[in-house]
C-alpha cells in the first residue's frame, strides 16, 4: 500500500510539475510572441504576414501608411499580388511558392501603392510553420527609393565625367591598387596604345 501510494503521490507530483513547466512554456510563448508582434509593429519598415494562398493577414502601421491600405482593407480581403507590379507578379508567385517550402527568399521588386503610385523595394520572404506545417510566409519589404535614386544620381555623375574625359584634349587617367581603372583616348594615343 504504501509503495502503491509513492507511485500515485510520484505521478502526481510530476503531473503538476508537467502542468507547471507547460503553463510557464505557454506563458514565456506568449511573452515572446507579444515582443514579436510590438517589434514588428515598430519597425521603420513593411512587416507582413501572408497565408499559403498571398492573402495578407497582418500589415504593421509602417506598412499600412506606405502602401496607403487601412486594416479594414487588410480586413475585407488584401492579397499580396495588389500590392506588386505587374511585371513582378510571376516572380513574386515563384518566390512565395519557394518559401513555403523552406526556402527563403530576397527579390527586388517594384511595389504599388493603393492610389497607384510605384516604388521600388527589396522583399524579404520566410515561411511560417505551425505544428511543423507550413502555413503561409512572414516578410519585410524595404522600400529603396532613396538608393535607387542616389545610383541614378552616380551613374549621370559617372556618365557626365565619362564624356568630358573622352572629349578632352588632355589625358586624363584613373589608378586604382596600381593598375590603370580608366584612360581617356588622348592619354591612350599620346602612349601609343588603344584605351583597351
């Protein structure tokens, strides 16, 4: 009797340690999942979360005033397709199909805000599991219109340099880690050489 008793008294005592450890489990869950969602929903950046099919089912603040939607049109039915370009949309299928399986996916793209204006980004896509089950996708899109434009302006910096260099009846030349980057057509002749 008294054997059977520490065996009872044993399952019961780890019982209530399973039932401890699963409440303190479910509560450091819900603490973490709470950080996530106040991270997500301050970050200077697009947080979204997709379903398998590209419905949208969370958009943080950042994202809701970039791309111009309220939650009530994340409500009444938003899929991840309104939002990209039409040019992009068959990559953004494959991306989305890729990460879903496992494997993550990073794409520039060009996004299209509600009242129809554009602008360029970088999608960060990662699947979503739950259960170990896939069930959809997370992602950051980073809106990279102030880069794209800083390499417009270089590249007509670039450019303009370039054809004054050409133009130019002095030789004019680059070095770089002592080897010549750039030549002008006059510096190339006065040597004897092609600029190649």
């Amino acid at each position: 009797g008294t054997m059977l008793l520490s065996i009872v008294l044993g399952l019961v005592i780890i019982s209530a340690l399973n039932i401890r450890m699963r409440s303190v489990t479910e509560g450091e869950l819900k603490e973490s999942q709470g950080k996530y969602r106040d991270l997500s929903l301050q970050l200077p950046q697009t947080a979204f979360e997709l379903d398998e099919k590209g419905n949208m089912f969370f958009l943080n603040r950042f994202g809701s005033q970039a791309l111009g939607y309220t939650q009530e049109d994340l409500q009444a039915g938003l899929n991840v397709l309104q939002i990209v370009s039409e040019e992009d949309k068959e990559r953004i299928i494959e991306d989305m199909r890729r990460t879903i399986e496992g494997s993550p996916q990073v794409r520039e793209l060009a996004l299209v805000r509600k009242n129809g204006s554009r602008f360029p980004a970088i999608a960060y896509l990662l699947p979503a599991a739950k259960d170990g089950r896939a069930v959809g996708l997370r992602g950051i899109f980073l809106d990279i219109s102030e880069r794209k434009k800083t390499e417009m302006a270089l590249r007509e910096s670039e450019n303009k340099f370039r054809d004054l260099a050409e133009k130019s009846v002095v030789g004019i030349y680059l070095i770089q880690d002592d080897l010549f980057k750039y030549v002008n057509p006059i510096l190339a002749q006065t040597f004897g050489y092609t600029v190649d």
